[in-house]
C-alpha cells in the first residue's frame, strides 16, 4: 500500500495527471485561437518520440530515460487543452449563434422533463433557415415549452421540430454568490436557450435519432409507468424510479433535502453501488454457467452485455460510464484468470472517458465519483487497519463504518465547495440506509423484470414501497437531530485545494511514518485556517449595500458585519429567495437576518426606515414606489440614491422637483418602456443612472465610496 502510486501495475496514474492538467487549462482557459499551433506542437512531439525509440540504442537514449517521460508528459498535456478546445461547440464555423437565420430546425436529444407548467429538453441545431435558405448547422440549445399542465405535450427524444429563431444567451449570475448557471450550461457546450409557446413550434418528424437510445428511453419509461401503477405513494414513487432507473424528474424538495442533509444523495444517483448490485444480482442468475470454460466466456459477455444495457437506460451518467467500464474489466480479467489493479481499472475508466468528453471532468457527480471510489481503493484499507476485532459482527461493523469514513473523507471537500454543507450524521445514516437501499435495488430489479403478473407485482411492489417509505423516515428523523447539519460553509479554490492537502499529508505522515508529512500538514492547517479566519474577520467588518436583481420582483440588502436587514416583496421560502437572496447572506455568515417586506417601517442601532426613506450609516436612500406617484414633498430632500421599483408612473422631472440626489437606481420591477423613458431622460440631463434589469446587481462597499 505504501508503494501502491508507484507500482508498475499502476501506469495510468502518470498517464492521467498530465491529461487532467490540459483538459482542466482548457477548460478554464480560451486557446482557440492557438488550435494550430497546439496541432502542430501534438504532432512534432509525437514525431520526436517515434524517432528517439527508433534510435533507442543508437542514440543511447537508455542512459536518459527521463527525455520519453518528458515527452509523453508534454504531449498528453497539450492533448488535454485540444481535446477540451474541440469539444467546445461554440468554436465551429457552422455554429447556429453564427448564421443569419429565421427559424431553426432542431432535434430533440434529451428525454424531455415537464416541471410545472414548463417542459425543459436540451437539443441539437442542424439546420438554420434564412429567407427560404437551408444551411446546415450545430449547436445545442436548450428549450423551455410552455405548456397547459392539464394537456401534456407529447414529445419525445429523436423530435424533430421547426421552431423561430429567437435565441438568447444564457445570463450569467446577476447577484452575489448566485449559482453560476451559465458556466454549468457551458459545460454541458448550452450557450443559448429559448422559451417558446404551444403555437411557435412544428412537429417534423419522429425517432429521428439513435435508435438504441430511444429504445432505452423508451423502456426506461413503460418501466416507470409500472411502478407509478402498484406503488401509491408519491415519493416512493419517486425514489424507486431515481434509485433503480436514474428517473429524477419527480422528485420533490422535501425528499432532496433529507438526504442532501444526511450525506445519502449519492443513493439518489445511479453509480457504482447500482451497477456493482446489477452485477451481484447477474453473477448469483448466471452462476450455472461456471461449469465450463466455454460457458464461463459466455457468462462473462451476457453479463457485460447487460450491464451497459442497465447503463443505457439510466442515462449514461458518467458514474454510471465509469461503474460500467470499471466492472467489464474486473469481468474480463477474471474470465482470464489476470491479476487485477483496481486502481489502475479506475484511471482506465476515468481517461477513457475523458477523451470521450473532456468536459466530464468539470462534472460534480463524475468528480465525487471517481473520488468515492479511489477513497474506498487508498484509504479504505488504511482506516480498516486501525482497528481489530475478534467479534466476526463487530468486525463487519468496523468495516463498513472504514467505508464511509474513507469515502466521506475524500469527498467532504468536494460537498463543501459545491453545496456549503457538511452532514455531522453521515456515518449514522450512511450505515442506516446499507440495507434498506440493497433490498429497494432487489426488489426493484424483480418488480420490473417479472411479468406483470398481478399477485406477485403486487407482493413485491408492497415490499419495495414500504422499504422505501422507511428508509425516507428514517433518514427524515436523522435530519431532524440538532445539529445535524453544518451550513454556511463558504470555501475558496485555494482552501478546497488546501483541504486535499491536508488529507493527503495525514494518511502520508499514518502510512510512511514521517514526521516531514505531519509538519506539511500542519503548515497546510495553519494556512487553511488563516484563510477561513481572515474571511472571517473581513466579513465581520465589511458594511454592505446591495441593490438585487430579482427580475420581476424588487430586493435590498443591508449588512453591516454579520447582521442584515433584507427588503423585499418576496418570501423567504420562495424559489427566487432561495436561489438569489440568501447564497449570498450566507457566504457573509450573517447569523442575524430581518426581513422586512416591501413598506414596513424599522429601526435599529445602524439602520432606518420610514416609509420612503432609508438610512445605512451614512447613506440615505429615497425609495421611489407606487405610493410616491403624483406626490410633491413638502420640501427638497437631499439623499444619495433614488431606488425606483414597483413600475411607479414617473418621469425624472417629477423626481428631480422633489429630490436632490447623485445616483438613479431603477430595479428590474420596471417595466421596459419606463426604463426607457428614464433612461433617455437621465442621459439629457446628465444624470448618473444604474439599470439592475438584465444586468448584475450594484453593490456598495465599506464607506460606499464606489
């Protein structure tokens, strides 16, 4: 173990690393405009390095074996960056953003998801059409119909439909610390998305895609029909269909947050617990077929041949890619009596899927994936060894509990940069749902592959819904226990990088016994801890003004050190609070929030409001809403912003009778058309004017000096 990055059966580890570096640089960085040079560079390396082994011996390369290192490094490096460069729909030529066009010819490349009265499906642009002309296309594009919830649309994957062409980008975050959906869609190479209604859309043609892939899609939803007619109960439902079929579409908040809060949302994403159960479940039907060799192979390809069927029809995740991948090694070096490196199946996995798609790397669940499974192969073993039991069910126990740990351990980091939390329970519901989720994977897989005969569908389903139903309680009551669940936890790239140092020289320093380690890890603690105190302390002392983008609803928020007051006509249950409001009270670790809604009067030591007007430390705001329409002052105030919201019926001249001020603050509550008017009239009068609609929210700083 201790030699277990080095040895020879491990290869794919200093193969990868470089491939990773160029894929993540590539990623990050724009380097279309170095796509030849980068071609060039790819393929004098490759050059040098067949004429070197050519002249291995001649040249006496052997004395100097680091040269090939070297050049097998740089070149996968610089494969990395092109591989991700290529994969960026957006630089072809042919690209749709890039063609005048009136209407678009799309196909339908997602199973499309109904949420409400909207049905969200991705899509692919082949063709554009501009005044009767067709030109070919590429491009995906994301789609958002409109629909009536009481009249379904049916379209499926392999659509094709004509639709008009009146794409937009995807907006980046307009508040602090909002969820950057704009870089998750172009990750997934989305760039533009659309809203259309019933009647902006044609219906060409049918199954015009991969017919394996709609086939599945198609199973996959007869599948979920049948459990939605034996089982009864709506989450239950829910779980099973995401559980055993990668189905997510139904699944409400409340269950998502019981098991995001105890650790156990990687149950709810079909990956190699599910795959590894399939292939248990294949190994225990197929075992008649060990009595030979020729039957051996034959088990060996039926269930190779099964398991990627059950990848398919879940959705090719990438877990589910990298499960499947790992598991038909694992099969084919037992079929051939090898000797099999389960680290080094994972880095094989891991690359192979990488040059498929490069951008699976910035994937969360393919992150949290890769690095579950490489905790449970390193550092599993290493925290199982502490501990011994004589007790053949306390051993048992102890090595179920080394899972969690090394898997959690590995991946806390992860969970904290991308979720901002951290279950204090999960080994408690890590070790509860053990059981429960193996007999929904059972039961579940029985339940759909028996012919629907009634009495025993009916048996089996009872089983798989109760099972459910006690799992979900079980894992609700965990939620519920104080303290269960650290939040607010805000980290930067460099401390997320800190915090897989830090781990890293622990299980060094346990493995190696080398005090340099533990000194490496305390630096890096030191610094870690540096960094969390110093954000502390800023936020502590930063006072901070911030004018919200809500689009159509209007929000101020006032923070001075870790206390807040928030304006708003919104709830704090509400989607768009919780999507744009509180991310960002929560990265300022504000532990004292007053929520004042739209009107409502309050005081305290820094701030002040009464009725129009609002004081923050020195700055005095006057809000200008529907209850200052046709209004004169009794006498000129002078203030330093005007915040208009609400759509109110002004014009600047009525404002500036009233009101001396330095800065106009229109929020996206306005209508277009009286933007406009106010716009154009501060740019006769030379005023200074700040539009929050469609653009990023204005904050002030400190001594609001900005």
């Amino acid at each position: 173990m201790k030699n277990a990055f080095f040895m020879p059966e491990n290869p794919f580890l200093q193969l990868l690393m470089p491939l990773l570096s160029g894929i993540f640089l590539g990623v990050i960085f724009p380097f279309d405009s170095w796509f030849f040079c980068l071609t060039i560079s790819i393929y004098a390396i490759a050059l040098l390095f067949a004429t070197l082994n050519f002249g291995y011996a001649r040249l006496k390369i052997y004395r100097k074996p680091w040269i090939g290192g070297i050049l097998v490094h740089i070149l996968l490096l610089l494969a990395g960056i092109l591989f991700a460069e290529r994969n960026k729909e957006i630089n072809q030529q042919n690209h749709f953003s890039k063609q005048k066009s009136n209407a678009l010819l799309i196909r339908i490349i997602q199973e499309p998801k109904q949420t409400g009265n909207l049905v969200h499906f991705n899509s692919s642009v082949t063709h554009t059409s501009f005044n009767g002309k067709i030109i070919p296309a590429c491009g995906s594009l994301l789609i958002a119909l409109k629909i009536d919830p009481n009249q379904p649309v049916n379209l499926n994957y392999g659509d094709e439909l004509l639709i008009n062409s009146n794409f937009k980008p995807v907006d980046a975050p307009f508040n602090p610390a909002e969820f950057n959906y704009k870089l998750w869609l172009q990750h997934q190479n989305i760039y533009f998305q659309t809203f259309i209604n019933p009647n902006e859309y044609q219906l060409l043609t049918t199954n015009r895609d991969n017919p394996i892939i709609a086939y599945a899609l198609k199973i996959r939803k007869n599948l979920v029909l049948k459990l939605k007619k034996y089982l009864h109960n709506p989450d239950a439902i829910a779980v099973a269909s995401t559980l055993i079929l990668g189905y997510r579409a139904d699944l409400s908040q409340d269950v998502l947050q019981a098991y995001a809060k105890t650790g156990t949302m990687h149950v709810l994403s079909v990956s190699g617990m599910h795959v590894a159960l399939v292939y248990i479940i294949l190994n225990m039907l197929l075992s008649f077929l060990n009595r030979k060799r020729s039957t051996v192979l034959l088990k060996a390809l039926i269930s190779v041949l099964l398991i990627w069927v059950y990848a398919l029809i879940t959705g090719f995740s990438p877990a589910v890619c990298r499960a499947a991948v790992m598991i038909t090694f694992v099969i084919a070096g037992k079929t051939y009596n090898r000797h099999i490196s389960m680290l080094n199946i994972l880095l094989v996995s891991a690359f192979m899927l990488l040059l498929y798609n490069p951008f699976y790397l910035t994937d969360v669940g393919f992150q949290l994936s890769y690095l579950a499974v490489f905790g449970l192969i390193i550092l599993q073993p290493i925290i199982e060894d502490w501990f011994h039991f004589k007790h053949f069910i306390a051993q048992k126990l102890w090595s179920l509990i080394s899972v969690s740990l090394a898997a959690q351990l590995i991946t806390f980091p992860v969970s904290i940069f991308y979720f901002h939390q951290f279950p204090v329970y999960f080994l408690i519901s890590n070790l509860f749902i053990v059981l429960p989720s193996m007999l929904i994977m059972y039961f579940g897989i029985a339940f759909l592959l028996i012919p629907d005969v009634f009495n025993i569908s009916k048996l089996i389903a009872f089983l798989l819904e109760k099972t459910i139903i006690l799992m979900n309680e079980g894992l609700t009551r965990i939620e519920n226990i104080p303290f269960g669940n650290w939040n607010k936890l805000w980290i930067t790239v460099p401390q997320y990088l800190l915090l897989y140092a830090i781990i890293c020289s622990g299980f060094a320093c346990l493995v190696h016994r080398n005090s340099l380690w533990l000194k490496a890890g305390a630096v890096f603690t030191i610094l870690f801890l540096a960094g969390i105190s110093y954000k502390r302390y800023q936020a502590a002392n930063q006072d901070e003004m911030v004018f919200l983008n809500l689009r159509k609803n209007s929000g101020l928020i006032f923070k001075k050190g870790n206390e807040a007051v928030v304006i708003t006509d919104l709830k704090p249950a509400d989607k768009t609070f919780q999507y744009s409001v509180q991310p960002y009270l929560d990265s300022c670790k504000c532990v004292q929030v007053k929520l004042l809604q739209t009107g409502q009067n309050f005081r305290n030591a820094v701030f002040s409001r009464q009725n129009n007007l609002i004081q923050f430390g020195n700055r005095l705001i006057f809000v200008a809403d529907k209850k200052f329409e046709n209004k004169t002052l009794p006498q000129k105030i002078k203030v330093d912003e005007v915040y208009i919201t609400g759509n109110p019926r002004l014009n600047l001249a009525q404002i500036s009778g009233n009101i001396i001020f330095d800065l106009l603050i229109i929020d996206g509550s306005n209508s277009d058309y009286q933007i406009k008017n106010l716009t154009e009239d501060a740019a006769s009068d030379g005023r200074k004017i700040k539009i929050l609609k469609r653009n990023k929210s204005f904050q002030l700083q400190s001594n609001f000096n900005n």
